[in-house]
C-alpha cells in the first residue's frame, strides 16, 4: 500500500507543479477543469482581525499556526511581543550534548557533525513556543555571520554560539557585540583567535580581519550615516567614509592576546594546545603577554601606550564602536529587512533608529525595544502597496512554515531533516553562509530585473537562480506529498484541511488564510480551486480518502511555488 500511495503523490505533485508553471505562464490563463465540481457549501471565511494576525506572525515567527493566531488575537499585537520576550528557548548545546552522550552508549569514539545542529535548528523552528526569539537569531545570524562550512568548526561550539544569539536577542547590543567578539567560534571564523602583538623584527603585524568585519557588517557600515539611514555626503556630493584603514589597524592591535578558555592559562593554551574540553563554548580570555602595547586611535578614540590589560582596552574600543552615531540605523535598517521589508523608508528607519538610540527610558541599545517598534511600526502593521514594499520569503522559512502551518511532527522527535544547503535543495541552512558578507548582501540589487530598474534592494534574490528554484520546487513538494527528512520521518497532519477537502473554495479560503494571511490575488485562488478540483473524490471510502488527502497537498503545493506566495508583503 506504501508503494501505491507514494507513486499516487510523486504523480500528483508532478501535476501541481505543472500547473502552478502552466499558470505563472499565463496571466490567468485557462482553468483545468475536471474531477469534482466546486460546492455550494457555505463557507465562513477568516476574518480581517485573523489574517492580520496571521501577517503579523508570518513576520515575527518562523510561521502562523491556529493556536498561535488565536494568541495574538486575544494579547494583541504588543501583548504578545511582550510574552515572547520574557519566553526563552530550548538550548541547542544541550541538544546535541545529549545527543552525543547517546551516540556514545554504542560507539564511545562518536563525533557530532553539522546536521545535529540543524536538526536542533529545525526542532525550535518548528516547535519552541518563543518564535519571536527563534526568528530573532536566525535574523542576528546573519548580521554576526560564522559558518559550520569551515571543517576547523566544533558542532559544540557552534550550538553554542546560536545559544548566544538567542540569549542576547532582546537584551542590549553592547553586551551582544562583547559576547560574538570574544566567542571562540568568531575567533576562529574571523581569525583573530590567537592575535599577536607587532613584532618589528619578523615584520608580523596583527591580523585586521575582524577588525574590518565588525566595523563594515556588524556595526557601522563603511559610510556615516543620517538617523534616517541615508548616507551623509561631502561638499562635492559625495558619501563620508566612517572609518578609515587605519582605524582597523588599531583596532586590530585591541583585538591582540585573545585565546582559548584555560583555568590555568599558558603559551601552549594560546596557540590551542592542552585545549580544555569547553574551550569551543567558553568566551576567549586574555593572554596579556601577546597583547600590543603600543598606542592606538581609532573612531576618535586614543589608548595611550604601555597598556597591557587586554581586556580593558576592548572594552573601550567596544564602547567606541557601540557609541557611534551609525549604529542606531545601520542596525535599524538591517533588522528591518529580515522580519518586514527588503526597502524600508528613511522615516521607518528612523523611528527604528530613535528608539534603537534611547528606548524610552534613557536605554541605548535595547533589542527588545528596537524589534518592538520594528513590529508595531505603521509600515509593518499596514499591507504594503508601494512597489517597494514586502520582501522575498528565504527558503528556510518557507519550509519552517509549512511544518508549523500544517502541524508537521517528527516520529523520532529529533526532525533529522539535517543540512538543507546541499545541491538540490534549498540552498541554504543556518550558519552556512559561503562567506561572511552571509547568503546575501543587504544592499542586493537583481540584475536585469524590475527590482533593479526600480533602484530597488531584494537581498534574498541574490539566492535565486534555476537550480535553487527547482531545488525549492522539489524539496517543498516532497515535504508537502511524502515528508522530509531520514526517511521522510517528519510530516504534516491534514487533518483540518481534509475536513473541507470536498470543497475547493474553502480550503483555497483556508490557503489564504494560514498562508497568505488574507492576501491571496483571484488567479491564485482560482489557479488552486481548478487545481483542486482536477482531483475527483470516488465514491469508495478508501480511494475517495486518498483523493481528499492528494486535494489538500495540491492546494498547498499550488500555494506554495507560487510567486504570490513567495513575496511577504
């Protein structure tokens, strides 16, 4: 039976891929028709205060579900931002800390790899009650890229940065900026782990790589900025530099004599050996006998020379860094685009900015504060009309939202969908970005598109070429007709949508609603409710089950692959 269901729905996801490309040809094109008439059934469609519910999360989680849309209809909108912000998640390092210690009941040599990670990853995506928080890291992963593409990576070590994230998500951007410079996963990413003071002799110099990276991608960006986010200009029209190369030459002497966690510190622990077995997970401590103690200026800030006190000094240069005018929008803006639009307006920017620079109670800095008026801003709250409005939905939280959308469970519970970077599938996986500047960068223009003739920014189309969009198509229609994971193990439960599954209009309706938030254009709905429909319902109780099952998975695969669906607006 198993074999004939599985050709059934390899055979059927083939036609709702068909003609969701059929459709996509052609402007409303030709209905398909066929099968099972639509009823005439009444139907009660969602109304107004559930879609907007539904759009209110599709921005803040990882996906609506019923419940979740019910939450937010009965705290409202900043009630419920303000529950998620006391809510914490699961811990990824005791996830997979317990996965090894049971891995090692039968082979004590057992290694962690990258896809225990992800599948911890896919377990809060889909599952942990604090999305906010959830959807927070995933959008601060990438802003403080690392990748576990690198094989120097430990899996303990990057569980534990994720946690980081997670922890510092609502809390202040200075005590965030302190915990990614000094955690030994970012030492080694960006290769100021081990940093040496100058030697004259040998001609070493202190390695500037992070130096550069904090101040152009997870600071201040490389031109001054207006609390609106524009850039600030020169007499001759021209953008103002925000720092120069000698200001990351400084600041790389700061970043000198920071290594590897040891209780009992030495020259061998520095350069990593003898290494402490939570030396991955602990913060880099000071070796102060490698630190520079020359003079160093930097963003208008002097350290006068004959320091020794590692640590002091990058507290001041952090605080430098935190101070800058530029940090406000330059975090303002970025945030913006991974939860609401890819070209928020300079006024959005702005109030963002505001509150980023004083949360309302003399506070600098407060995340919590900045995603609250990131989230209730009129520009999030209102359906965007403008063209450049809405932002393209990233393949991750595309599959998150099927799995929360359709209550996707996992039979092992561990939801061992793994790595989903790989050729073929999505094309992305969480830190696995190619390169530190992430997937994606935040200024992205689409060449020869209407996003770029329209001076327009759309950084997650930087993702999108034939093979990620088949490797989408593909891997969205598997997960939707047969599961996804080791063995398929995780998969969704129909059982609402089966209920109306006779009814192409209501479950087109139901479509609209826990996917689309309400935004459904006709062609769409009709495109689906044709869809459905070519799928007749025969009168055996056995076949006429499976057919109510196969019409559900084709008005979601429709749904799904279609362009409608993947612009959040």
């Amino acid at each position: 039976m198993q074999k004939i269901v599985s050709r059934g729905s390899s055979c059927f996801w083939a036609m709702a891929l068909a003609l969701s490309v059929s459709a996509c040809g052609q402007e409303g094109g030709s209905p398909v028709t066929g099968g099972t008439p639509e009823t005439t059934t009444p139907r009660i469609e969602a109304s107004p205060a559930k879609q907007n519910a539904a759009r209110f999360l599709t921005q803040a989680t990882f996906g609506p579900t019923d419940a979740a849309i019910q939450q937010v209809e009965a705290l409202g909108y900043r009630g419920w931002i303000d529950q998620q912000i006391v809510t914490q998640s699961p811990s990824h390092l005791t996830y997979v800390d317990n996965q090894l210690a049971q891995m090692r009941l039968t082979d004590p040599t057992a290694q962690l790899y990258a896809p225990t990670f992800h599948n911890s990853f896919w377990i809060n995506a889909a599952t942990s009650p604090a999305q906010l928080r959830e959807r927070m890291k995933f959008a601060l992963s990438q802003i403080f890229v690392v990748s576990v593409n690198d094989v120097r990576f430990d899996i303990r070590s990057a569980s534990s940065y994720y946690d980081m994230l997670g922890r510092h998500s609502f809390g202040n951007y200075r005590d965030l900026l302190g915990d990614v410079s000094l955690h030994p996963i970012m030492g080694i990413y960006l290769t100021h782990m081990s940093n040496q003071k100058e030697d004259p002799v040998t001609g070493r110099t202190p390695d500037e790589n992070f130096a550069r990276e904090i101040l152009q991608l997870m600071s201040i960006g490389v031109v001054q900025l207006n609390i609106d986010g524009t850039p600030k200009l020169d007499a001759r029209g021209a953008p103002i530099p925000s720092y120069t190369s000698a200001d990351v030459s400084n600041l790389a002497k700061v970043l000198t004599g920071f290594a590897w966690y040891s209780p009992t510190p030495t020259s061998d622990t520095f350069f990593g050996g003898n290494r402490h077995r939570d030396a991955h997970v602990r913060s880099m401590i000071a070796y102060n006998s490698f630190h520079s103690t020359s003079a160093k200026t930097f963003l208008g800030t002097t350290i006068p020379a004959g320091s020794s006190d590692a640590t002091a000094e990058l507290k001041v240069a952090l605080d430098a860094i935190y101070n800058h005018p530029n940090v406000g929008p330059f975090m303002a803006h970025r945030l913006i685009q991974r939860f609401v639009t890819s070209n928020p307006s300079p006024a959005y920017v702005g109030r963002v900015a505001t509150v980023f620079n004083n949360n309302g109670r003399g506070v600098r800095g407060d995340l919590g504060a900045v995603i609250r008026a990131i989230l209730l801003d009129p520009e999030a709250t209102t359906v965007g009309t403008a063209p450049g409005s809405g932002k393209l939905r990233e393949p991750i939280i595309r599959l998150a939202n099927w799995m929360r959308a359709f209550n996707a469970t996992s039979r092992s519970g561990n939801f061992l969908v793994g790595s989903t970077l790989y050729f073929g599938s999505l094309g992305q996986s969480p830190l696995t970005a190619p390169s530190v500047f992430n997937f994606y960068r935040p200024g992205y223009v689409p060449p020869n598109s209407r996003v770029g003739r329209a001076r327009l920014t759309g950084p997650e189309f930087q993702t999108v070429d034939e093979v990620s969009i088949a490797g989408y198509a593909n891997t969205i229609g598997g997960a939707i007709w047969d599961g996804i994971g080791a063995g398929n193990e995780v998969r969704a439960n129909y059982t609402r949508e089966i209920a109306i599954a006779h009814d192409a209009a209501a479950l087109a309706e139901r479509m609209n609603t826990i996917l689309m938030y309400g935004q459904m254009p006709p062609a769409l709905r009709q495109r689906v409710i044709d869809g459905v429909n070519s799928v007749p319902i025969p009168s055996g109780a056995a076949e006429g089950a499976f057919a109510r099952l196969n019409r559900v998975r084709m008005a979601i695969n429709l749904t799904m692959v279609s362009p409608d669906y993947l612009v959040q607006r």
